[in-house]
C-alpha cells in the first residue's frame, strides 16, 4: 500500500507521540483546540537556526517526517 503525499509524526516535550499528521501545523492545532502555533527552532552546530517544530498551546512538539523503510537483501 502506497500512501500519497509526506506523512508526519511529532513528539511533545512530555514524551507524547502523534501520528499520521499529513499538515502537521493545522493538525496539531486541531488536536489541542487552539487557532495558533509558533514555529519552533534549533541551532545547528554550525550556528545556523532550523525549524525542527512548533509551540502549540504552550506546549514544545517536534515533527519528523516519517519515510519507508526499505533493504535490500
């Protein structure tokens, strides 16, 4: 079975894990009842800033993009 489009999950600073979040922004929003999320950032160890998630409801959640895993034998 071949899902279309990018599939995502995030993980809250509690340890809580979502899902099958295919926007993960507008879904995390609908999960806790709020209207706005921040994006939230991480310094690389070269000094650059990346997005690496979002604050939604006053919570911290990072989002991974989740991808199949395939090897070859």
């Amino acid at each position: 079975m071949r899902l279309k489009g990018k599939m995502f999950m995030a993980v809250g600073q509690d340890g809580n894990i979502f899902h099958g979040l295919r926007h993960p922004r507008k879904d995390l929003m609908d999960l806790f009842g709020v209207r706005h999320a921040s994006k939230m950032y991480e310094e690389t160890a070269s000094g650059k800033s990346q997005h690496v998630g979002y604050v939604v409801g006053g919570r911290w959640i990072s989002v991974y993009r989740v991808t199949p895993f395939k090897e070859e034998e």
